[in-house]
C-alpha cells in the first residue's frame, strides 16, 4: 500500500505547485474588470480595455517575409503598409488616393507623365530624408527582383522611366497611357524602400537581408518578430507625419478560430483577421457582451470561373444552365447570413464602372435542365470543381452546388486544395470549374476586368475562365488609353453586358467585410478594397 | 484456448464494438435516420433533438448518420491499409531473415530510411503529391506502414532461420522458396498479425489526422477526421459537430485496439 | 571491442540511410504539383515573369543536378535559403526547432512521470481494480485523437475554467528571454527571469499533456508488460523471499531489469513525437518544427522540406542508436545483429 499512497501524494502535490503556478484564474481576467468570472461563463464583459496602448491582432496566417517587392501575402502587406510610406496612399475608407510621401503631383496632357514633388519633411527611420532617389531605387528594385511588385508594374514602365529632376522631384514617364496608374501607387507595391537596402543586395538584392527588417519611413518600426508566434510594432516617435495613436501593436498567430474567438472573449485580443472567422461564427458572437462585430461594404467578389477550354463548358448553353443553377439566394442569406449580395459581374457595386443594369440569372433548375438538353446534355455529365482549402464558407457553397447540380443531372465532384497547389492548377488550366474569391488591390475597373477577361491574361494572369472574345479584348485596351472618365464608363459597362451573356465566370455574391472586434476598440475602419488594412495609427481603446 | 477469450472482459468488450462497426457499415442505409449528404440549409447547426439525435452540421446534415456512414469510410482505409501494407512487409522482412548477407542489409537499410522519414512529412508528401483524395491518403498510409512489419517478420524468422524443422527441409532438398512459402511464413507470421490488427485501429487514428489537415477525405464525404476540422470554427456553439466524431474515432480505435490485445493474449498467455 | 566496433558500424550504416532519404524526399517534393517560381511570383505575374524566375531558382535543371546542388551544400553545412521565409533554413530551423523540443520534452517528462508508476502498479496488483482501470485508461489514451483531446481541453481549462493559456510559449505581454538554448524555460532559468519561466511552464502545461496522452498510454502498457515479465522471474521471487520492501524490490530491482524494453519505447516515441507534433502545434499555435514542415510541404519550400526531413530522422535515428548502444552495455548477452 506504500507505493500507491507516495504515488497519490506525488501526484496531489503537482497538482497543486501547478495550480499555484498559475495563479488561479489568471486566464479569466487579463484587463482590470471585477467580478467577471463565474456567471459570465469566463467571457470578459467589463468596460475597460486591458492596456490602451498596446493594440492586440489576431490572425492564423503566418507572416511568410516582409520584403514589400516579393510577396503577395496579405497578411505581409499588414505590417508592410505600416512600415512604409508611398507616393501616395488609400486611407481607412478611402478608395480614392491621398498624397503621402508626394505632396503633390502633375499629370501630362497625354497621360503619359508624371511629375511628383516629395515631401521634404519626410525622412526614413535611421534619420536620412525621402528623396527622388529613393523613389527610383524602390521602382526599379521591384523591376528586378521581379516577383508580385513587378507583375502590376509591367508594361506600365521600366527601370528607364524614372527621371530625377532634384533631390524632391521626380518625373515618372509612362510606356503608354495608362489610366489607373495614380491609383496603382497607392498599393503595397508602391512601397517607397530606404535605398541603403542597396549596400545589401548580395547576390539576392538584399531579400533575404529585408526579409526580416525594416527599411520604411512609417508611422511603425519593427520591434520584434518570433516567427510563427508574434510580431511587435512600435509607433515611430520621430514620424515625419502625423503621429501614430497607438503605440504598441501585437500581431500574434492564433492558428485556432476558436481559440483566437475566445481570446477575444476574454479581452486578451482586441481584434481578429477578418479572414478567421465565418459568418456563422460572426453570427453567434453579436450577442456576446463586450464584443462588436463591424460590418462594412467590400469590393471582393466571389466567383465561380468555367474553364471555357474543357468540354462541354466550351457550350455558351451550358454555361448559362449552370448560371441558372446556382441558389444565390440561399448562398447570401443561409451560408453568408446576409454578409453579401447578389452582383452581376466582376465589378463590385461602388466602384466607378459598375453595371446595376446587367441581367441576373435566377435560380431556375427547370430552365437549367431545358437548356442542357438543347446543348444535347440532357443525361448530364461530371464536373469537377476546386477550391482552395481552409475556408469553411466556400465548401459549404461547394457542397450546396453539388446537391443542386445532382437534380439537373451533373454529378459535381470537390477538390479542395492547398492554394499553392490550387494556385498552380487553375492557373495552367488543369481545372474544370474553380471557385476563388478576388479583391482588387486598386479601385479601377480595369484591374478586375484585364484580369478577368482580357485574352492575355489567360492562364497566369488569372483568367481563369481562359476567355478569349476579341471584342472585349478591344474594348478593354481602349479603356486602358482613354482618360475620359464617361467613355470608360460606357466601355466596362458593355464589357459586363457581353460577359453576361457568355458566363465564362458565375459570381454568387460580393461580400460585406465583417470584423469581430472588442467594443473599446475606436477608430477602426474597413477598407473595401485592402480588406486586410488595419489603421494601427488611427486607433485607440477607450 | 477459446475460452479464454471469452473470459476477458475487455476483449469481449473489444469485440463488440468492433461487431457493432461493421454492421453499422454493413446495414447503414437502413440503419441510418437521414441520408447523409442531404444539404439543408435551414436545418444548420441544430444541437441534438429527438429529430436529430447527434445534432445537425453547417449545412444542415443529420450528424449521426454521417457517423454511421462513416463508418464504412473507416472500415476501408483500415482494412486496405492494413492489406496492402502486411503483405509487402512480412514478405521482404521473410527474405530478408532468411536470405541474410547483401539481400538482408539492403532490404533493412530501404526500411530502415522509410523507419525513419518522418511518418507525417511522408503521408502529407505524398498526399500532396498525388492530390487529396482517401484514395491518395491510403496509398500514403500505405508506404509509412509497411516497415513496422518488415521489422517484425525478420526477427521472427532469425530465430526459428536454424531451427530443426527448417534443417529438416533444406536436408530434403527443398529450395529456398519453397521453404520460405511452406515453413518459415506461416511460422512467423504469428507476431506481425497481431500488429496488424492493432494496427487497423492507428491507421483509421493517422487517416482522420491527414483529413484533419485537410488531405484526406473530400466534401461531401462523412469522414470523421474531416468532420472535426470542419467543426473547429464553430466548436464554442456547436460542441456536438466536434465531440461526437471524436467518440466515434475513440471508440472505433479503442475496439480494433482491445481486440488487438486480446489476440495477442491469446497466443502468448503469460502476457496477460 | 565488439561493442566499439558494433557502434562505429551503426554510425556508418547512417550515412546511406540518411542519403536514402534525402534521395527520398527531393524525389517526392518535386512531384508534388505546384511550381515555386509561380508560387514566389505571385497570382499576378505573366509568363515571362515565371520563366525569368524559373531560371533564377535553378528549377530548369534536370532534378538530379538540382539535387547533386543541394547534396553539395548540405555537406558543407549550408541548408539553403527559405523559398517562403527568404531567410536561411538553418535560422528557420534554429527558431522553430527549439520550441518542438521542449515541448517534446516536457511531454516525456510527463509520460514518465505518470506512466511508469501506474505500469508498476499495473503490474503489481494485476487482475485488480487497480490494474484494470489502468489498463483501460491506458487503452483510452492510445486510441485517443490527440487533436480532439488537445480542443476538450481548450474548451475546458481555457474557455470554462480560465486558469490556462489558449495559445502560443507566452503570455501575449512577455518578450521571450535572450536565446541560449532556444528553450524559453531553460533559457528563463539560465537569465534568472522568473516571470517568463513562470509563463513559458504554464503555456507548456496543455500542449504537454495532450501529447502526453497517447505516450503515457503506449509506456504504462510497455511498463506493465515488461514488469510482469521480469516480476514472474525467479531472481525477483527471491528478492521478495528475502523480505525485501515492496517498493524496493519493485522499483529497485525489477523495474531496473525490466528497464530496457521501456527505453526503446521512449527512444522511439521521443523520435516519433519530434516528427508528429504537427495536429498538437496546430491546435495549441505552437510554433514548432511540425507546423514548420506542413507550411513548408504546403508552400513548396523544398530546401525547408528536405532540410526539416533529414534533421528529423538524424535525431530519430541517433536516439534509437543511442538506446540500442545502452541496451548492448546494460545487457551484453544479447545478439549484435
């Protein structure tokens, strides 16, 4: 009996030093709220924010580098985007750019250049001002290294195009005219870099040197990154802008939904990547005391891409049946619970270009199963459909298609794949029908639609559908030249009409951007298009 | 013999559960409530009810008939893991008993380098090689499993290699298969099917851990391993979308598991 | 001397194991479809962009100079550059791998802690109520999904309960300590930071036991089989004859003759738990080696990939290695085979 009793005694005392150790529910009330613990189920209601200067992110996605030219993570681009200033930027709601490094700009008669007068207050964070000079490097570094930064720039200009005129002017000369380009410097891509970056470059310009650091001019200084775990921001308190409110950010992984919901819950999270969670968990979480969930109109679009090259999809009649087979009702109201609305085409409601007139196809399985059997599919056939993986809302919609499709005779097959390997699928053609989603990084027609429809985007260059109408190639390449805001207007509203009744792409829905978020949380805004923005510098927890 | 196995709690219990598995498999259309892919949208994320006695999930399903459908999903992957991989190892763990020299130190060094790949690196590997599929998530399950019975057969065989039945033969002239195929398999192959049959339980463990990680098993398919990872976002109000797939897994487990243990009581009584 | 030279074979038959599986997993990640360059490009690059990149990564080369590539840098010590990260793979890997290791350790040191005694008692009182329940807790804990097991409790003890953390080594306020080791508690230990140690302990607890689970399971069921074995022996019949103490007899003698069967276990599944963390790191956002290598499968980080793999089965191999050397010393009747 000797034995058992030790062992019974061994075990009773590590339960309790453990106990100690944590100091009873320590987990329970991170912020200073009384009283907060056993009838509210563990949730923190209390008014009070725990530190108000120091701003708690959660997100699952890990932080792949933070090199502003060579990575298209938006999870990157977060922190990036505080870390750097650009020529000019998109502020909390703005769709519209406001100067930032660029005081103020010209354009030519022809569209083709631009003249930008720099700021002369601003300065990078070891102290040396922003010049011409660091304008050029920037561009012209992103040319080279060649990856996310270069491909929106292409064609647009090249490393010849800059002209320094003097230490705070500098003339960016375009290849050819093109319409959006004020817009496109707004974006993470426009991140203007610390040209020492240059004494760097190696033999890998300097990416695996900027990897880790931070060669910005922000509002925000990389403190500390523990990779996989947490990365730390601290205000600049030498910004040459206007200072940043918040002081301390911490960008922590979660890799549980669940869990970074309770952390919420708890107070030790004030806000949560709008990506983590579904509108079913979003839903839940509105009665939850202390907790707010913001809604805001967004630009990004769901769509369902037919590959017009594999048979039968290269049946325009096939297409629509499928179009006419897609319970959009259902897809907004019980699997987004209304967090989006039915659109017509890949122009999102509130962008300049957006046709409200273009015919909606409804949800008519009788009319679907009439016109497969005048395309001559009337016993059906099978499909596959990919999307790529870890989001629960798209594979409830794939799963709903796959019911619908099975009463009209096609038996939907569903790959779910990881986005590398999803990436790399959809983009040689190997698909059937893909379902994404697609934000556009700058608010111009043009930029969803060449990407979307223009023959040579085909493939890589993201039109998925691999449509090829020589008509809209036109139209489109008009729209690019034309600075005549009306003409434009009239060019991506016929492109949509076309599209509509072609339907190389099916669009479920356009989504509200939803955001779960502690109610002492002010100063947060949502913007539509850079729905992964947090203005880190305009928030405060009151 | 066969009464003692009767006498033991345990492996009777083993036993049930895993006769319970099957006819679930076996009978689960009739079985089965609810058909399990039944999309309904406005019946989601019911807790469980009299109409639905595990609950419904984020699309509406009845839970419990996905379990039991599930079932068959489990009962496959185990069982042709387990067929595929038992007889590719016993035979080269037999050659290389018996075979010894180069052969022997060949067969060992390739099991030794699948030992010691890194059991998930190599399943998420080749799953990610060959596109998610239960398919793919077998054959991956597959080519981790077989060394784990290479080991065993060749130990077997090393020590019954000299023993007097064998001299017996070898003096009678038979040829080195032939003994191989007559005496030293059925001899060894004892051991290894104990494991095997523990087995069938940890591959249907490692089969819902890949569709856990999103390689296994495809929507709309009622998977267990997939049905816990769909269940994490909205595990706070929905508890049973999580812990009834789990029961299942855990008790599926357990079943093959204590089985498992009573076979090997059986043949090797001092054990118990 | 046989056993010198049986070691230095071991260490030898290493090198073509180790090649075998390097051979092994390049093989396997190129087959995996995905093209890195288009993945490092980006979704809005054109053709000539990804070709450009192509070139640049080497990816043109037919594989086996690829490989020949990255045979010759690993033995130098170079273990590329993160085709994700950017950075070094060794410094990935001097980040990520830390934080596995502890967390393995403080499993094991749990599954010690409480899988041995009760296997003893299993043993010891066997066919009571003891043993049974042992065996069925055992059992249970084997067959248990870890990645359920690891959710209950974060429902329970984070959510219900409040008195543990949901995620990640620390608390969300704390820096980690300076890096000697790379393991927060010895490093907190070494720097005298008490704070840290006391969060980096508390953040172990849940992840810790969830893996613990499924090892205590496996070792109270080795212990109690090995037990009985040597408890049924004459020389232990003796030593109760002789009047010994239970417990000194129990844990004296039989537990140090049946000790060895124990350690292999331990050696393996110390091996295995480095390698399989993957579903406990993910639930618990632990960032260890396991998440490391699924993002780098995921995100076709070759050089990450092979590096991860091979370090891996270095360790799994050296600590079976290191096992079967102290089996042979312990017991030298045995066979070298």
């Amino acid at each position: 009996m000797n034995k058992s009793r030790l062992l019974g005694k061994a075990m009773s005392l590590l339960l309790i030093v453990m106990l100690a150790l944590t100091g009873c529910n320590k987990y329970n009330q991170e912020s200073s709220g009384e009283g907060n613990t056993s009838e509210n189920n563990g949730t923190n209601a209390s008014a009070k924010p725990s530190d108000p200067n120091v701003f708690n992110f959660a997100t699952n996605q890990d932080i792949p580098h933070l090199d502003p030219h060579g990575t298209s993570a938006n999870t990157s681009f977060r922190v990036t985007y505080m870390l750097y200033d650009r020529l000019v930027t998109y502020d909390g709601t703005d769709t519209e750019v406001k100067p930032q490094l660029a005081e103020k700009w010209d354009i030519s008669d022809d569209g083709l250049t631009y003249t930008f007068y720099l700021n002369k207050e601003a300065k990078f964070h070891d102290g040396t001002p922003v010049t011409a000079e660091a304008v050029k490097y920037s561009f012209t570094r992103a040319i080279d290294v060649g990856k996310s930064a270069a491909g929106q720039f292409k064609g647009v200009i090249n490393k010849d195009s800059f002209e320094i005129v003097d230490d705070h002017t500098i003339k960016i000369k375009l290849e050819q005219p093109f319409a959006p380009f004020i817009k496109t410097l707004g974006t993470v891509f426009g991140n203007i870099v610390n040209p020492k970056l240059a004494e760097h470059h190696g033999d890998d310009l300097g990416e695996s040197y900027i990897a880790d650091k931070d060669m910005g001019s922000g509002p925000y200084v990389l403190e500390s990154w523990d990779r996989g775990q947490k990365l730390v921001l601290k205000a600049n308190e030498d910004y040459w802008g206007t200072s940043p409110t918040m002081k301390t950010v911490n960008i922590q992984i979660v890799n549980e939904p669940s869990t970074a919901r309770l952390m919420l819950e708890k107070g030790e999270i004030d806000l949560i990547d709008d990506t983590m969670l579904s509108p079913d968990v979003m839903k839940q979480m509105e009665d939850t005391e202390g907790i707010e969930i913001v809604k805001s109109p967004g630009y990004a679009i769901d769509d369902i891409a037919i590959n017009m090259e594999k048979e039968p999809l290269n049946n325009v009649k096939v297409r629509q049946a499928l179009a006419y087979a897609v319970n959009y009702d259902s897809i907004n109201k019980d699997i987004l619970l209304d967090a989006g609305k039915r659109v017509g085409g890949i122009i999102p409601e509130g962008m300049f270009g957006y046709n409200p007139d273009v015919k909606l196809y409804d949800f008519d399985l009788e009319k679907a199963k009439a016109l497969l059997k005048e395309a001559g599919y009337e016993k059906g056939f099978d499909l596959e459909l990919l999307i790529s993986e870890n989001n629960e809302v798209r594979k409830n919609i794939a799963v709903m298609m796959q019911s619908d499709l099975k009463q009209i005779g096609i038996n939907l097959n569903i790959k779910t794949l990881a986005w590398p390997t999803f990436l790399e699928t959809v983009t040689s053609g190997g698909h059937q029908l893909a379902l994404a989603s697609w934000t556009p990084d700058y608010p111009d027609p043009d930029y969803n639609l060449w990407y979307f429809a223009h023959s040579s985007s085909k493939g890589p260059g993201f039109n998925l559908a691999y449509f090829d109408n020589k008509n809209v190639d036109q139209l489109l390449e008009e729209g690019r030249k034309t600075v005549d805001e009306n003409r434009r207007e009239e060019i991506y509203k016929e492109i949509q009409t076309i599209m509509n009744d072609e339907v190389p792409y099916i669009f479920p829905s356009q989504r509200l951007v939803e955001v779960a978020k502690r109610e002492w949380v002010k100063g947060f805004e949502i913007n539509p298009m850079n729905t992964w923005y947090v203005p880190f510098q305009k928030i405060t927890k009151e | 013999m066969v009464r003692r196995v009767f006498l033991s709690p345990l492996t009777m219990l083993g036993l049930f559960i895993v006769v319970m598995i099957v006819i679930l498999a076996i009978f689960a259309p009739w079985i089965a409530p609810n058909d399990p892919l039944q999309v309904n949208l406005g019946q989601k994320l019911l807790p469980p009810s009299s109409e639905h006695l595990f609950g419904t999930d984020e699309v509406g399903r009845d839970i419990l008939s996905r379990i039991i459908f599930g079932t068959r999903i489990s009962l496959k992957i185990g069982f042709l893991v387990v067929i595929i991989a038992f007889p590719i190892g016993t035979i080269l763990g037999a050659i290389a008993g018996y075979a010894g020299g180069a052969v022997d130190q060949v067969i060992m060094r390739i099991t030794d380098i699948f030992l010691s790949f890194p059991g998930i690196i190599l399943s998420m590997s080749i799953a990610a090689a060959l596109g998610p599929s239960i398919e793919n998530v077998l054959l991956a399950l597959a080519v981790t499993w077989w060394p784990w019975y290479t080991r065993i057969v060749r130990s077997s065989v090393l020590s019954i290699k000299n023993s007097e039945f064998v001299e017996s033969a070898r003096a009678l002239g038979a040829s080195p298969i032939r003994i191989l195929i007559k005496e030293i398999i059925p001899n060894t192959i004892g051991p290894a099917s104990i494991q095997a049959s523990l087995d069938l339980g940890f591959v249907i463990l490692s089969a819902a851990g890949l569709s856990f990680i999103g390689l296994g098993a495809q929507p709309p398919s009622p998977e267990w391993g997939a049905m816990l990872s769909s269940s994490r976002e909205i595990l706070r109000d929905a508890w049973w979308s999580a812990t009834f797939p789990g029961i299942a897994i855990l008790l599926t487990v357990l079943g093959f598991n204590l089985l498992g243990d009573g076979l090997r009581d059986l043949l090797d009584p001092k054990n118990r | 001397m046989d056993a010198l030279r049986y070691i230095i074979k071991r260490i030898l038959l290493m090198i073509p194991i180790l090649f075998g599986i390097s051979v092994l997993t390049f093989f396997i990640s190129n087959t995996i479809p995905g093209d890195p360059a288009r993945l490092a490009a980006g979704p809005h690059a054109d053709a000539k962009i990804i070709e450009e990149l192509q070139e640049k990564m080497g990816l043109n080369d037919p594989l086996y100079v690829q490989y020949g590539r990255y045979m010759k840098n690993l033995v130098q010590g170079d273990l590329g550059t993160s085709n994700y990260s950017h950075q070094p793979v060794m410094e990935d890997i001097k980040q990520y791998f830390p934080a596995t290791l502890e967390l393995t350790l403080f499993s094991m040191f749990i599954t010690i802690l409480i899988g041995i005694p009760l296997g003893v008692i299993s043993a010891s009182k066997k066919d009571k109520l003891a043993d049974q329940f042992a065996r069925v807790m055992a059992l249970i804990g084997v067959a248990m999904p870890a990645f359920w097991l690891g959710i209950i409790f974060l429902l329970f003890f984070y959510l219900q309960l409040g008195i543990l953390p949901g995620s990640g080594r620390l608390d969300t306020g704390l820096a980690p300590p300076e890096s000697i080791t790379g393991m927060y508690t010895i490093d907190a230990l070494l720097t005298g930071n008490w704070a840290v140690f006391n969060s980096a302990i508390i953040h172990l607890i849940l992840p810790g036991i969830t893996q613990a689970a499924v090892t205590i399971g496996m070792i109270t069921r080795m212990t109690r089989s090995s037990m009985l074995e040597v408890l049924n022996s004459d020389y232990i019949r003796t030593a109760f004859a002789k009047g010994g103490s239970q417990n000194r007899v129990l844990y004296g003698h039989a537990l140090r003759n049946g000790m060895m069967p124990i350690l292999t276990l331990l050696g393996m599944t110390f091996g295995h738990s480095l390698g399989g963390s993957v579903l406990v790191e993910s639930v618990f956002s632990w960032p260890g080696l396991g998440r490391y290598a699924v993002n780098a499968i995921t995100y076709l980080d070759f050089p990450a990939v092979m590096a991860v793999t091979i370090l891996i089965a270095v360790l799994f191999i050296t600590v079976n290695l290191l096992i079967d050397i102290l089996y042979q010393v312990v017991d030298p009747r045995l066979n070298y085979d």
